[in-house]
C-alpha cells in the first residue's frame, strides 16, 4: 500500500456513514450493545471493538490504522501527548529493579522521566553517546531491559545506527524504543531496521498546525496489546475524538508537507553555508553533517529542522537578530505550518537553571511552508540589524 492509499482511504469505511467524504467525530462516552452475546464478545476484545472511548473510539482508530500503517507495524495507540507516549511505552517494558539505556541528550522529558521518576520504583538509566554502539555496550548490565533511542535528535541531529541497534539488543532480549519525531513516518520506519516500539509526538509534524496536543505508540500486535490492558487503560491518557478528526485533517498533507519543509530546508542549508555570519551549520543532510552517510542510509529526508552557530561578539548581538526576525516566531516546538526560532541565548542566566551545555551563538530554525525566499530576506535583514547595532 503507498503512503497515499494510507493517508487518503485506509481504515475509512465511508458506507457505515452516510458516504462522507470526512470522518464523523463519534463524540460519545460510550457504546451500546442489542444483546448480551453482542456484549460479551465486545468486552473481552476491548481494544478493538467499541465499548468504552477510554478504550477504542471509531474516529481516534481511523487514527490509529493510518499511523501503525505508516509505520509499517501492526497496530499503534494513540495517547494525549508524544511526552506520555514516550512514558507509557517504557513503564510497559520495565519493572523493579531494572536498568534502562537512554541516549544522552533526549527529548527534555524523556530525559527527567528515566533520571527523576524512573527511580523511585527503582529502574535506574545510564545515558550515552549513542553515536558508536559500543558506548551502549560498555553500558550493558545483567538488569538492562530497555534501550531507549531518539535519532536524530531535534537540536544537534545525533544518530544511532538503527538496524546495529536492533540486532545488538535481540542478541541480549533488551526490548528497543525509538522517538522517531524528527523524522516523521515519513522520512523514516525505524521498525524496518528491527526496532520494537516507534513513538512520535503528534503535536509537530503529524498533526502539522500546531492546534492539537497528542501522541502515539506503534508496534508488534503483542507489546501493543500488552499496553492497551495496562498503561493505556489504567492510567487513561486518551485523546478527544474532536482532536483525533483534526489530526486526521492534517494527516491528509503530512507527505506534502514533509517534501515541502524538506526542499525549503535544503535551500536554507546552501545560504547559510555561504553566509559569512555562520559559523558552522547542523543538518542531518548536509554532506559534511559528521553523520551524513548513516543518515542517508536510514533515513529519507530530515524536515524542517536545522541549527547554527552564529558569528555574534555577544548575546546581545544574537537577542537583536532574533528579535528583528519577522517571519520567524520565537517559540519552541515546531513541525507546523508556521516557521520558528529557538536561540539557546534565551535560556542562559535563567534564575534556579543551570546554562545549557550548547553555546549560547547556537540558534535553531524550523522551516515551515513560507516560501525560502521570504525566509531568505528575513535572516539577511536581521543579520543587517544586528550588524549596524554592533
Ligand atoms: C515535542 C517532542 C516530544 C513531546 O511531545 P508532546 O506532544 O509535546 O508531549 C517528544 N519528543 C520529541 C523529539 C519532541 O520534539
């Protein structure tokens, strides 16, 4: 099936509801049985029949179908947010006194929920450079259950290799996790490589316009199910079938939009590689990207996402480029239609925070549908801002 079967007909039966072209939000609590059997038979397999919406609702199952299809996995969940879909996913692997291998430098709650919360039930994380697999290996004990992976990450773009990852945790029965946000469905099926459970947050590209808070978890029938009956039921993280519809809207364009943000984003890689204030550019497909050739080899493109070094004498410099910008709003996330800046200045000198290990010349950029043009003539006129004010 191609990405556009998915996206346009899969897990659509149109003749249940009156041939319309768009999803009914089915926005009920509950469901109603004609007969006890009926009944019975519908409770036993609550995470496919209907029965209750904290279980399985008809418009937040379309949802699910197109993702686990995009995926190339047999079923997915979805839940409220990618923060919970990341928690979720590894509270179902891990118990008591087991020990997790995370990558260093995941997505920030990702990163408190294995080193704050995880401990106090006793699972405790090592965190490494996943870049060379043999830092993972010097971090095996006899208790590691769970390999928890993000590559790239959404600010330096660090890779794992994903199929050596794969085979290196099946040798030793360790389950494999991946945040696969930056890339979308996408640009990459990490379950193709052997990868166990794939978690996005639908909150960025999925979704894509920035109006709607979720997440999901796509995997083999059995870790999935295995959830369903237990974090997914108990702890009740669902989504609304009003917000499953508008994802369902914005999932109708996510390959156009990916291929979009793509080609603006390689345009944006050329001016600034050119540009005599940057200092050195991040991108996963840049040819000079210290990972370039594994990430041709596992992924298909990188998106909207790229990060700089600024040649500024001081923050200042970098404050007054960022706030002349006029097409780029400052905020974090990204994904949307909308293009957004994110200087690492910003968080320097916070009260009760430590400075963040990147260097404060260090911004990044979300390219989002605007024409690179436009973008082009946003940063050369920022840039000629902040030189006139130095
Ligand atoms: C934003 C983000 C998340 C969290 O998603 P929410 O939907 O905001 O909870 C997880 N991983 C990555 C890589 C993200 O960028």
């Amino acid at each position: 099936m191609t990405i556009s079967d998915i996206l346009n007909q899969l897990g659509e039966d149109r003749e249940q509801y009156f041939n319309a072209i768009a999803p009914p939000i089915i926005q009920s609590s509950n469901f109603a049985f004609p007969t006890v059997a009926d009944f019975r038979k519908a409770i036993v397999q609550e995470n496919v029949s209907h029965v209750y919406t904290r279980g399985n609702n008809p418009t937040v199952e379309i949802l699910r179908k197109k993702l686990a299809a995009l995926e190339k996995t047999d079923d997915a969940l979805i839940v409220s947010s990618g923060a919970t879909a990341m928690a979720i996913s590894i509270m179902s692997v891990v118990k008591s006194g087991d020990h997790i291998i995370c990558v260093k430098d995941p997505y920030s709650w990702t990163k408190a929920l294995c080193s704050n919360y995880l401990p106090r039930f006793g699972v405790m994380t090592t965190f490494v450079d996943g870049r060379d697999i043999s830092n993972i290996e010097t971090a095996r004990q006899g208790n590691t259950t769970l390999l928890v992976l993000e590559s790239p990450n959404t600010f330096t773009f660090e890779l794992q290799d994903l199929r050596a990852c794969a085979a290196w945790a099946k040798g030793y029965g360790i389950t494999t996790i991946i945040d696969n946000s930056h890339c979308s469905p996408i640009f990459q099926n990490p379950a193709e490589y052997g990868i166990d459970m794939v978690v996005h947050t639908i909150t960025k590209y999925i979704n894509g316009h920035s109006d709607v808070v979720a997440g999901v978890i796509c995997g083999r029938q059995d870790l999935i199910d295995r959830i369903f009956f237990a974090e997914y039921m108990t702890l009740g993280t669902v989504i609304s079938p009003h917000d499953a519809a508008l994802i369902l809207r914005g999932l109708r364009t996510l390959q156009l939009r990916m291929e979009r943000v793509q080609q603006t984003a390689m345009v944006m890689l050329d001016y600034f590689k050119k540009h005599p204030l940057i200092e050195r550019v991040l991108y996963p497909m840049d040819q000079e990207f210290p990972q370039y050739t594994l990430a041709r080899r596992q992924m298909r493109g990188s998106g909207g996402l790229m990060t700089v070094f600024l040649k500024a004498k001081d923050i200042q410099e970098i404050e007054t480029f960022v706030d002349n910008l006029q097409r780029f709003q400052i905020a974090v996330s990204w994904g949307g239609h909308e293009s957004l800046v994110l200087p690492v200045a910003a968080l320097y000198g916070l009260e009760g925070r430590t400075d963040p290990a990147l260097p404060w010349n260090c911004v990044r950029f979300y390219f989002g549908l605007e024409e690179a043009v436009d973008l082009i003539d946003d940063v050369e006129q920022g840039f000629e801002k902040m030189q006139k004010t130095a």
